[in-house]
C-alpha cells in the first residue's frame, strides 16, 4: 500500500500535536494531500514550516494548561493523535525543568485527558536517546542507560505508555527515532547545513570522523506513523519501536559520500568538540520489531535521502534566509518573546494602527512576538479588521467574547492564550502608546519582573485629572498591599507573574491590584497619556465610580475597620454621655437638654451611621456572593487565526 494510501486510511479526525515542529510539519503537509480531517497544533516560536496550511487546520494549544488542552481535545474529538511535541532534542535547549515538564509531566496529563475517547490510535514520538550510553542496535527490551535530562523524560514517557497501553489498554505506541533528516528541519542541525554547503560546494566542519549514526529519511519516518496507527492491536500497544535503517554511517563515511556523489572537491575538516554533550560514538537502530509488528522498514537510501534534501533545501532557499530558519537564534538570549494582549472595545479603526506600531516596535527589537487582539463583543467590525490583519500575520489571533465582560476579562482571556516569554497588556484606544515597550523590555531584561506605566499626566480636564490622582493616592493608603499611584493596566508582566496571575481565581478580578499582590521585582516608567484617538471613552462617572470600589473592596478592609471603630468610639460616646445625663438630672436636672430637636439629632446621626455600614458591609457581601456563583470570568465566542473564524468552544480556564 502506498504512503497516501495508508494515510487517507486512518481513522479521523486526526489530531497532530506539535505540528510546527519537524516531524510535525511533515506529518501535517503529507496528511493535507490526501484528506481534509486533520488539525495541527502550535505554540510558540517562528511557524515557518506551516506556512500554506489553512488557518482551519491549524490550533493553539498550550500543553502546561490543562484547561486549554481539555478544550481542545473535546473541540477536536480526535480519532487519531500523532504526538509530536518535545523540548530538548537540541543542545541550546537546556533548561532542565521545562525538559521535564513538556516531555513527561504535561504528557501524563495529556494521556488522562484523551483516556475517555474514542481513539483508534496514538502515536507517540519518542527518540533513540532513550538508550542513552546503550545506543548500539539494541533491542527495544533492553534496559537503558538514560545519560541527560532528556534521555530521562524520555524514558519516563516511554514508561508511561506502556502503563496506559498493556494495563489501561489505551491503543498507544511510542517510536524511538533515529537519525531523522528531510525537509523542515532546523537549519542548525547537520544534514540542513551539510545541504546548504553543497550547494555552495563546499563542507561544513564534522565532529569525529569515527561517530556512527543512523541517518533516516522523514519520508519513511511519516510512513512509520501511518503503519503503527494501522497496526494497533493487542501485540503492539503500549509497546515501543525503533525507527531507524539499521545501518551505521560514521561521518567520516559521510564526508567521503558527499564528496564522490555531489563532486565536492574540498577536503572534510573534523571537530570532535562538535555535537551535543551526551552524544556517543556508535549510535544505530535495530528495527527487527518495528518490521516484524508493524510491517515497517526504511525505504530511502542515504544517497536518495540527501539528493532528496538538497533539492528541497534548493527550492526553498530561493526565497528565505537560512538561518532564520531555526529555534537556535530564538533560545540565543534568554528574554526575547514578547505577546501583546489589547483589549478593544469600539476600537474598530484604533487596530490597524495599533498593529502596525506594535510591530514596528518588535521588529526594532528584532524579538519573538505574538499579537492576541481581545475583541470583547464590540458592536462595531472589529472581528473582520482583526480578521483581515491576522490573514497577512501569523503572528496575530484574535479572540471574540460571547458578550462584553469588561477589559479585566478582556486581559484575562488574552493571557490565558499568550506563549510568550512575557506580556504586554495594552487598552485598544492608543492611549497606551506601544513605542513605551521599547523601555519596558530594557528594564526587563535588566531584572524587572513587571514594569508598569505610570502615568505622570493625561491629555484630560485639570478637575478630571485631579480626582484621578486622588484617588490613586486614597486608594494606595487604604489598600492592604502596596499599589503604585497612577499605574493602570498598561505594563509588562514576565511569565512567571503571569503564571501566578493567573493562579487568582477571581471572577471579578482588579489586575493592576493582583499585580501587585503577585509581588516580584516591579518597576515603574514614567509616560504622558494621550486623549483616545478615535470615538469617545465609554468611561463615565457611574464606571469610575464603580472602577474605585472595585479597587478598595478587592484590596482593603479599611472601610471595614473603620467601621469597627466608629462603633467602638460610638458606644463609648453614648455610655459617656448617658453617665453625663444621669449626673446632671440628680445634681442640676434644670440643665438636662429639652424638646424633641436632639433627640432627633441623634437617632438621624446613628440611623444614617448605620445604612452607611449596611451599604458597606453590603459591598463585601456582594463581592462574596460573586465569588461563590463561581460563574466564568469570560466566554470565548471565536477564535481568529490566518485570517480565519473559528469556534473557540468551552472556555479554557475556570
């Protein structure tokens, strides 16, 4: 049976997790030839290989979120998954935590949230690193020798799938991939370069001449995903496959390939300080298994495989730049993603021009960035202009509420949905003016965890703007935790306060106030906040007095001591003042007060005393009885992406 054939044959819809990755691409780009039921999923980084894949195709999904995998996988209802999502595989990814948490802990989670489908098969891709020192041809039985982080997580995965496949009879299999080369792969990788320099008919420099490896076409590696999903059945589920030739080529072996088959007349340099630090010598797959279960074996030599490659790397180099074509340069300096959340709301003609100076900041800090445009069910076309930029942007989504929930919900959603090293939360009216970013990112990465606006003067009224400040000033004095004065929503958050932001589960929540109550190193930037560029603020009296008591009974108990208070001071007021009647009827009852007029006084002064601490204490009940209905902040309508309008489906976060 052919490739295409065994493909259009799988059971759908068919899920591919990591599908901006190698593997993930090409699964994705050879599945779209043959059948429409298939839906890739991304997160972070440059998605280069996905360029050409309709937006319909196409998922975000953030695997550290178990809300949000849960909305995707009941939106998508997957028959067959192809698991490709990973970290570590290169040696700039080093950080240790995340290793484990993409590759083991969020896998575990993964596997708990799709045991209840249907499936008709899940295929993991696991990596021959699992062998660690043991890497010589050895079966899939014997035991490994993990000898990195990677190699570790790995082997856990491994070790799960067979837990969920032989005892919880889940129809999951884990491939152990060698040496897989081809289209889409990371330019930093050896056979990438090794084309790039042929066709410049020169070498790069290799690591030791006598290191073997098992080089394997991603053709059949795609092939060996279609057959294992074609052959779930009790011999082969929970079990894991090695998916490699069988063959060792040493680079030396390589070197002297290329050289005769591509005419190279240069002679190969050696570096045997070239690779990663837990490679070994010998390094090759013993496929005896994959062959006898699953009818697989390698199909493309390595001379077809690399003629293969170089003429892909050919074609698609005609119009790109090579080296941006990996993650490497992304990882290279630690601080260096960035997604904008903009809450808009009437904002209609305010987008196109925050687009465009949010992005002429981004690329004038040549950094990563995401754009997540909020549109909280504005009356106007917000939702097709949010559309129209993001068919020109892939870096843009866009989310639709299902009715208007505020800006704080706005933010919220916004966060929920960010992959970035950090975010920028900015209002849809200009007023926010996004060159300040600029600023924000210097004292960023100079250890700032948070860098907030603070507004120095409006564009407003002299009255108006006073009672702003007073506010401010009132309002850092009574709150429990310290708020800076003039600082609204515009500020910078790092991940890891947006992490414990998001912990917050207030349904009526007041972020500038959780911002500071996350704490962390925070700092302030002083900016001059212009008028709203287009309409009319649908701010008004009634809103900004609700915005206050939104900030004191969310972050103080002042009115509720003060209270306490009066009523001590009251009570001892009163057993004063009866003492002082008693004595002056007996010794001068002449001189004790006549008439109805303070009696009246009196009862006026504590009757009105006590609505005021009625309505006060009202307001906290209030906020309580919000809390325990414990309904969702906000409801994703749609989601917006590649110019496309999606169902967002439930709600990724209680």
């Amino acid at each position: 049976m052919k490739l295409q054939d065994k493909l259009a044959n799988l059971t759908g819809p068919v899920l591919v997790i990591g599908a901006s990755g190698f593997i993930g691409a090409n699964l994705m780009h050879r599945l779209l030839e043959v059948r429409s039921d298939v839906v890739g999923t991304f997160f972070s980084g440059d998605p280069w290989r996905l360029e050409g894949v309709p937006a319909s195709n196409l998922t975000f999904i953030n695997l550290q979120d178990p809300m949000n995998v849960a909305s995707v996988i009941r939106q998508i209802a997957p028959a067959t998954i192809f698991d490709c999502s990973s970290f570590g595989a290169y040696s700039f990814e080093s950080d240790f935590e995340r290793i484990h948490r993409t590759n083991y802990l969020s896998f575990i989670d993964l596997l708990e949230e799709v045991s209840d489908l249907d499936l008709s098969a899940y295929v993991h891709a696991g990596s021959s690193s699992e062998y660690g020192l043991h890497a010589n041809a050895p079966g899939e039985d014997e035991a490994p020798v993990p000898n990195s982080h990677y190699a570790v997580s790995k082997v856990a995965a491994a070790a799960a799938i067979s837990y969920f496949g032989k005892v919880r009879q889940m129809p999951i299999v884990n491939l152990r991939l060698y040496s897989v080369y081809g289209p889409y792969e990371d330019s930093s990788r050896l056979i990438p370069v090794l084309c790039e320099r042929l066709l410049n008919g020169t070498l790069p420099p290799f690591a030791h001449p006598n290191v073997g490896r098992d080089f394997v076409h991603i053709e059949d590696v795609v092939e060996a995903f279609a057959d294992a999903a074609l052959n779930m059945n009790a011999e082969t589920i929970g079990e894991s496959f090695n998916i490699g030739t069988g063959t060792e080529t040493t680079l030396g072996e390589l070197a002297e390939l290329v050289k005769k088959e591509f005419q190279i007349d240069a002679e190969p340099q050696f570096n045997p300080g070239e690779g990663r630090a837990w490679d070994v010598d010998q390094w090759f797959a013993n496929p005896q298994k994959a062959q006898r279960l699953l009818g697989w074996h390698a199909k493309i030599s390595l001379v077809d495989g690399l003629r293969k490659s170089c003429d892909w790397w050919r074609d698609y180099l005609a119009n790109v730049d090579f080296s941006r074509l990996t993650k490497k340069t992304q990882l290279l300096q630690e601080k260096n993603s960035i997604t904008a959340v903009i809450a808009c709301y009437r904002d209609e003609p305010a987008i196109p021009i925050m687009h465009q100076r949010l992005v002429a900041v981004f690329r004038k800090l040549e950094i990563d960035y995401q754009i997540i445009f909020v549109n909280d069910s504005s009356p106007d076309q917000s939702a097709e202009v949010i559309r129209a930029i993001s068919a020109k942007d892939p870096n843009v989504m866009g989310i639709t509420h299902s009715r208007n929930f505020g800006s704080q919900a706005a933010f919220k959603s916004g966060l929920e949905l960010a992959s970035k090293e950090a975010c920028v939360l900015l209002d849809g009216d200009l007023q926010d003016p996004p060159e300040l970013i600029e600023e924000f990112v210097e004292k960023w990465r100079g250890g700032a965890d948070v860098v907030y606006g603070r507004r120095i003067k409006r564009d407003m009224p002299f009255w108006l703007e006073f009672f702003y400040r007073a506010f401010y000033r009132v309002f850092s004095r009574m709150s429990e935790v310290p708020i800076p004065k003039n600082a609204g929503d515009f500020s910078l958050l790092d991940r890891s306060v947006v992490f414990w932001m998001l912990q917050c589960n207030e349904r009526d929540a007041f972020l500038r106030g959780l911002r500071a109550y996350v704490g962390f190193e925070q700092v302030g930037v002083d900016y001059v906040r212009p008028e709203r560029a287009f309409g009319v603020s649908t701010n008004n009296w009634i809103k900004n007095i609700g915005w206050a008591k939104k900030g004191i009974f969310s972050f103080s108990r002042v009115p509720l001591h003060f209270l306490t208070a009066f009523g001590t001071f009251a009570s001892l007021g009163t057993l004063a003042f009866a003492a002082f009647t008693v004595i002056v009827r007996v010794f001068s009852p002449e001189a004790v007060p006549q008439g109805v007029t303070t009696l009246l006084l009196l009862v006026m002064f504590f009757g009105s005393s006590t609505i005021l601490g009625i309505g006060l204490l009202g307001e906290y009940i209030g906020k309580i009885f919000e809390e325990t209905k414990a309904r969702p902040p906000f409801i994703r309508r749609n989601l917006i992406l590649r110019g496309e309008i999606k169902p967002a489906g439930q709600r990724m976060r209680s």
